[in-house]
C-alpha cells in the first residue's frame, strides 16, 4: 500500500525531529504537533473507506498482532499445553490455560511466526492434523473442568501437504465440529486476522463469535476464488468484494455477532488499546454465557447452527 | 493437473447417449462397449472397469429393494444470500444445473429398505455445480438424519462433492458445522450413521459429515481428501504419489474402513446394517 508507506514517512519524520528538539535543545514541539495533526487526518481518511481487497491485505499485515500477542495482553499466566498425544506438536496452534481475570479458561490460538525462523515453525499459520487434534484435547480437558474456552482464528487456512493429507486433516477439521458442536462450556471465538475457510472453522464452532474490525472471514481465499471462478489469477479484488468476508457484512448477515474496533492504520497501530476493547468484551460474552445451565448452552448453540443457511422454499406462501 | 481428473465417468452420461445409438466408446480404454452391457455391469466399462458415472437415481435404483425408494427430499432451492456473480450469475448458475439434471440441487434423500431394512438414504449429485454443499443440501442432509431419528433408522450417505458451494460464501461453511452438529445428535440417539465415499469426496464436505460416519466406506475409484492435488503443488511445490487422495491412499493411511466395488455396494450395505438391526 503506497499510501500506507506515506504515512509511515510522515510518522518516521515526526520521531526524528522529536529527537532533534530532545537532543539540540530546539523547539520544535508546534511542528511536531502541526505534523502529528496532519498525520492522523490522513490516516483517518485513507482507512475511513478501505475496499475489501485492501481489509484482506491489512489483515495479513506483517506487523499485526498474532494470538500471542493478545494472549499476552488480555490474559495472566498463560499455561501453554503441547502434543496431540498421538504424533506432534503443531507449533502453527498453540493452546493453555490461563486467567481471565479472576476465572480458569482454556485459550486456542493459531498463531503465524513472526520472524523467518517462527515463521517456519509455525507453518504460517496454516495447521495441521496434530493441531486440530491438540485443539480439540484442550477443549474436552475445558469441558471436563467447566472451564470456558476462547479461540482466537488467525490463519490462511488449513496447512495443504502431502502429510496433512496422510493424516487426514479433514477427518481431523471433522472431529472438531462435532466436539464443538456439543461441548458443554461456553466457547467464544474471535477471528484476529484471517479466516481461511474450514482450517477457521475448526477451531470457530461457538456461542459467541467477534470479528476484529480489519478481520475477514471467508469460505475460500480471493486469490483462490478469483482462479477457480473467475479463471483469472488477476480477479482478486472482484472476489474479495463478492465473498462478502469482512467483518461489516457478516454482522449484517447476521453470521457473526460482534465486531471490535481497531485504531485507523490496523490493531498493529496500538496493541493495548484493541487488547483491551477484545478483553471487555470477552467478559461481557462469557458473563452472558455463564448465566445459562451447560444443557441450556449446549441446546442454544445447537438451534443456531441448525438454523444457518438461506434458501426458498417452493412450496406455501410464494 | 486439476484438482478432479478428468475421469471419463465423471463425463459419460448415458442417459444423454442419443437413444439410437447401441454401442459407446468407452473414453478410458477406447474400446466400443454394447451400452446394454454398461448398465447391466452397474455403469462400469466391461471391457477395462472404468467407473462411469451415476445419477442419483441410477444409483439409487442400483441400492435398494425395487419400489422401496421414498423421496422426501424438501421442497426448496438455492437462494442467492450475497447476490454473487463471477463469470456468470449464481441464480443463473443454478437454473442451468437444474435444467441440465432435472434436480433442485445437489442431493436426493429419502426412506428406503435395503434387503428389507429400512433405512434413510442420501445420495448426491456432481453434476451439480461440483456436488457442493451450499444452504440447501446442508439442510437436506440434516433434514435426512432428522428422519432417521424419527423413524429410527439408520442413514447412509453417498457423497459426490467438491466441497462447499463457493457462491454462498460463509453460510456455505457454515453448513460443515450444521451437519456436523446434527450428526452429533444421531449418535447420542444410538443411531448408525454409514458415509460411502465415491468419487470425488473432498474439500468442506470430506472435512465435515462425510468423515464422520460410525463407519467409512468408499466406493472403488474414489477420490478422497481435503486440499486438492493441485493446490498442495502450488503451495508446497510437493512431489506427490501417483496414488496421492486414491480409495487405496485413504484406506492406506486409515481414513476408511473398506473399499468396496460399486457391484458389490447393494450387498455391502446390506450386511453391514444387518449388524444393527441386531444390536437394537
């Protein structure tokens, strides 16, 4: 984004000359603050109207909080569990204990690597069998408990290999629905940053589900949608539009049930600020969720999946 | 390669053959076959056993006890929740699945007997739009294990699918979680519940209720996966086997019980609920 890149010059201007006038003793605060003015109306306009191409580019943004970081941020002594107890450990999903506050939950969270080397380790976010099978351990160790369990969604999809397939990661993608599905805690899921397709839906089956403003949600990713649809590797920006996978939309569908800000510029713009919008409203979902009887839970979540799905009726009222 | 070879019996259609024509050439091993002898042998080549495809009735027909098919499929289609267009209008991609099959959308479902038991029976149809599973043959397949629980029978499903209908984005995936979740409940009522894969079975649909079955079978020339061919060579530049999402790679890596032949399915399915007609 050429525009982003302005406005980081713009901001990397203003930090040289605060240290100017820190360090030569020059007054430069009226033309910091001017600058500093300036930047945050373009800043406000250049993502007051992002189209949906350029939402899916910001969240898969390089310097975007990833799961640990807002595990980091919102929760206390993160207890991270490791293994599938069959074949690996998936560094791609990571899962634990941890304090809400004053309560035990069990948190998911597929997380992408930062540098290079994390990068490889975790897969790029892309999981596996072994992590679906981790995810759905932590959950019925959650259920066992009573613990209330959170996921964070944040990946391009399901990883795609030779060995995933060997191990049947649809099976294992398979496996977790159902669990979730019937899973007698309170689940909230959150999409962080990217939502690839039923790799999300994995760990996604949930009573509450939020999107982060800048978050997109999808059943097939544009680049993928604009080949197989379009034929035409070029038609990204078309599909993306025609998916309907960001956060707005799929509130107005009334496929998700909340949507939680992010500054202009991204959540990667200031961390502690969406961390803790993310964190008032986990509470608020979970204190929604507590009041109701684990079959009740159980019952509601089961109605509203039941219930998913848009089509016309040929007979009766038409 | 595609993600779906181009198997000549995804192709040959025999009810589309012009009517006059008593003999067929057989696009897998060339060789001119009598089309009589092709439906006698269950719509597989008599000369070199490629699998040529089924419609959901011919296969139907292939199943259950003579006069035993009930359908109860409901009585709705596709609507367009995101108004999508790509090289052509959904709505308009629908109306012409539906005049080339004669279907409302990708699946049939219905009460049936096989040997004189009774059963709920679902059966899908590639041919439309890839066999995808969008709103409407979600909940066709919800409403199928519905009645099951209902009557107490057992269901079986017969996949034939991509995966989910793309065009309805999210209420598309959606719909690996309603199957899943109603799938759930079949189980907690003590009621079997047997996928057969045929060919393909893969995407949102292997990654949902077809890989949930008490038991797994596949038909004989399956496909069988989650990612395709194609895509896991694009991303990971990966030498693959030849017999890479075959019936045998599946049965190989323990994703299925058996693989059974499309002549011998009848009898199969015939045992294997014999079993829990007995349990009950």
């Amino acid at each position: 984004m050429s525009d982003e890149r302005t406005l980081d010059l713009l901001e990397a201007k203003i930090e040289e000359l605060r240290s100017l006038n820190a360090t030569d003793g020059i007054d430069l605060s009226k033309e910091v603050a001017r600058l500093e003015k300036k930047l945050e109306t373009l800043r406000q306009e250049l993502y007051a109207n992002l189209t949906d191409w350029e939402r899916v580019k910001l969240a898969r943004h390089p310097k975007r909080p990833y799961a640990m970081d807002y595990i980091d941020a919102i929760f206390n002594g993160f207890y991270e569990l490791h293994g599938d107890r069959i074949d690996g450990d998936d560094r791609s999903l990571v899962a634990g204990l941890a304090h809400l506050d004053d309560q035990t939950i069990v948190v998911l969270g597929q997380q992408k690597g930062r540098s290079t080397e994390e990068k490889k380790e975790r897969f790029f976010g892309m999981t596996r069998p072994q992590g679906y099978r981790k995810a759905r351990r932590a959950m019925l160790l959650a259920e066992r408990f009573g613990f209330p369990v959170i996921t964070l969604i944040d990946t391009p999809g399901a990883y795609p290999g030779l060995e995933a397939e060997e191990a049947n990661i649809g099976g294992a993608i398979a496996e977790n629905l159902l669990a979730m599905s019937a899973l007698r805690v309170p689940i909230v899921t959150v999409v962080i940053g990217e939502g690839g397709s039923g790799g999300a839906l994995a760990i996604g089956v949930a009573d509450r589900i939020l999107m982060l403003e800048n978050a997109v949600y999808t059943v097939i990713s544009p680049e993928s949608a604009a080949v197989i649809l379009w034929k035409d590797k070029d038609r990204m920006k078309e599909a993306a539009e025609a998916l309907n996978l960001t956060a707005g939309r799929l509130l107005e569908l009334g496929l998700i049930d909340g949507i939680v800000p992010e500054p202009a510029g991204g959540a990667h713009k200031d961390l502690d600020q969406v961390a803790a919008a993310l964190k008032i409203e986990l509470v608020k979902r979970l204190g929604e969720l507590r009041k109701l009887e684990p079959s009740e839970l159980v019952e509601v979540r089961y109605q509203r999946y039941r219930a998913v799905g848009m089509y016309r009726d040929t007979q009766g009222t038409e | 390669m595609p993600i779906f070879k181009e198997k000549d019996y995804l192709r040959v259609d025999l009810g589309k053959e012009p009517d006059e024509s008593l003999w067929m050439k057989c696009k897998s091993c060339g060789e001119l076959v009598f089309k009589r002898r092709v439906r006698e042998n269950n719509n597989i080549c008599p000369s070199c056993g490629e699998y040529f495809f089924l419609t959901p009735m011919e296969r139907i027909g292939l199943l259950v006890d003579e006069g035993s098919f009930e359908d109860i499929t409901k009585p709705i289609v596709a609507d367009d929740p995101l108004v999508f267009s790509d090289r052509k209008p959904y709505v308009e991609r629908v109306s012409d699945a539906q005049a080339e099959t004669g279907m409302d959308d990708a699946i049939v479902v219905g009460r049936a007997t096989i040997s004189g038991l009774p059963l709920v029976l679902g059966v899908m149809d590639f041919r439309f739009i890839g066999g995808s599973m969008g709103s409407v043959v979600g909940e066709q397949i919800c409403h199928a294990m519905e009645t099951a629980m209902e009557d107490r029978r057992p269901f079986v499903l017969i996949a034939s699918s991509g995966g989910a209908r793309l065009q309805e984005g999210l209420f598309s995936l959606l719909q690996m979680a309603k199957t899943s979740a109603v799938r759930g409940r079949m189980a907690e009522a003590g009621l079997p519940f047997v996928s057969v894969m045929a060919y393909p079975t893969s995407g949102g649909v292997q990654a949902s209720i077809a890989s949930l079955g008490d038991i797994i079978i596949a038909e004989r020339g399956a496909l069988i996966g989650f990612a395709g061919r194609r895509v896991i060579q694009s991303a990971m530049t990966q030498e693959l086997p030849s017999h890479f999402q075959s019936d045998a790679f599946a049965f190989e890596h323990g994703a299925i019980d058996r693989v059974v032949g499309r002549e011998k399915m009848r009898d199969e399915l015939s045992s294997l609920l014999g079993f829990f007609v007995e349990a009950r």
